[in-house]
C-alpha cells in the first residue's frame, strides 16, 4: 500500500491503436484520506475516501493521485478487460477454434507499485508460449532528471509520456514480442531484466486467444506502509 500511485494504463488492444479505457479500483483504509490528481481526475474518480471504500472509475490518460501525507495511505489496482474481438494483430498462429479472429487478452486484476517502492533494476520472467509480450514502465524524475530504462534485450527506452503537469513522472509501453515476433530477436525468450540509474516501476503482460496474465515487476519491500486498523466497537 502507498500514499501516491501512477495510472500508467496498459498496451493497447485496439485495432486503431488509439489509447485503451482502463479501469481502477480505490480502497480506502483510513478515514478523511483527501486526494489529489494530476491531471483532472477522471470522471467518476472521488476526492476523497474513508476507511472501507471501495470505487471504481476508468481512464483512457495517465494520471497522478496522492494522498495528503504517509499516514493516509489507500489501494490502487487496475483492471485488464476482457478479449477485444477483432483487436490490433498479436494472437498466435493457431486460433482456439477454427477462423477465430485475434481477441488479445482476457480479464486480469493487477496490485499497482506504488512510486516509494520503485526500484532501479528489476530481473522478471515472461511465458513466451503466450504470442505477445509488453511492458508498461514508469519512470520518476531525480536529481539530474530522469534517467534512461534500458531493456537488456532491447536497449534503452524511447517514446516517454509525461503524466499530469507536474514534471515528475513519465511513461512508456513497450512491446517485447508481438505474435511471437520479438522487437529484437533476443527478446523471444523468458529471462529479462531492466535497469537504470534513477527508480522505475514496471508492470508485465502476456496476450494471446482470449487469454493473459499481468504482474508487477517488483518494489522495495523496505517502504512498504503497515497500517493497524482497529475493529469499531459494537452498536
């Protein structure tokens, strides 16, 4: 749990390739946690929450969302829909049943990093029978600005987005291999690391016939929040 996340999305599916509707899910575990967006909250995004709210709103944009200090931390997970039938190439060469179109993905439910536990090197494996592999990386601005992710496979990271207006976070979405074809041959395989000199968080995806799975890359354990929430007495 954290008291300040990125929405950083997913690849998108879509056959025009325009940004994919993301939904999200907020638990609040401490009463009057007031939170902050940038940019505009999407619609039907609270501004604030109280101890066992759950909400649920969606985004096709980046955002930033915090709370107003460490003591108000909250949840932010993030949903994957299901299969998009018709979607943009990516599935594997044999189709579940015969003449089926590419459908990538299907649904997942993914626990987001939250910034205080970004790291600086990640090592993760991805399942190469799955026909498409992509990441979503998040970078945070340090001293000297922000920093390039290299891909050991693939080299440094291009095509950052800035989240928001307030300069301090950005976002990439890479592929790894798309229908089994990898963006460098040396990515067709299922050991991978990432690194640079400033922190990241990253979040995998496998895709193939109506089916996925997705993963954080990892987080520093060290800044984890614990929160000891006492049981209300009876009425």
């Amino acid at each position: 749990m954290g008291h300040e996340y990125v929405g950083a999305g997913v690849v998108t599916r879509r056959n025009d390739v325009m940004p994919e509707e993301t939904h999200y899910r907020l638990v609040g575990v401490v009463d009057d946690t007031q939170l902050t967006w940038d940019p505009a909250p999407p619609t039907g995004a609270p501004s604030t929450l109280k101890r066992g709210d759950v909400l649920e709103f969606a985004s096709t944009g980046y955002f930033f969302v915090a709370a107003q200090d460490q003591d108000h931390p909250f949840s932010l997970t993030q949903y994957l829909g299901g299969a998009w039938t018709g979607s943009r190439p990516g599935c594997g060469p044999v189709p579940p049943f015969p003449n089926a179109a590419c459908g990538l993905g299907d649904e997942e439910w993914v626990i987001m990093t939250p910034p205080a536990q970004f790291l600086k090197r990640y090592v993760f494996f991805v399942d190469p029978t799955y026909a498409t592999t992509n990441l979503v990386i998040t970078r945070q601005i340090g001293p000297n600005g922000f920093s390039d992710v290299e891909i050991a496979c693939l080299g440094k990271v291009e095509d950052f987005k800035p989240v928001g207006n307030g300069g301090t976070y950005e976002v990439a979405h890479v592929d790894l291999f798309r229908g089994f074809v990898g963006t460098k041959p040396e990515c067709e395989t299922s050991n991978h690391s990432a690194t640079s000199k400033g922190d990241f968080g990253m979040t995998v995806w496998g895709t193939d016939y109506y089916a996925s799975y997705g993963y954080p890359a990892g987080g520093n354990l060290s800044s984890l929040t614990t929160v000891v929430v006492k049981p209300e007495p009876p009425k």
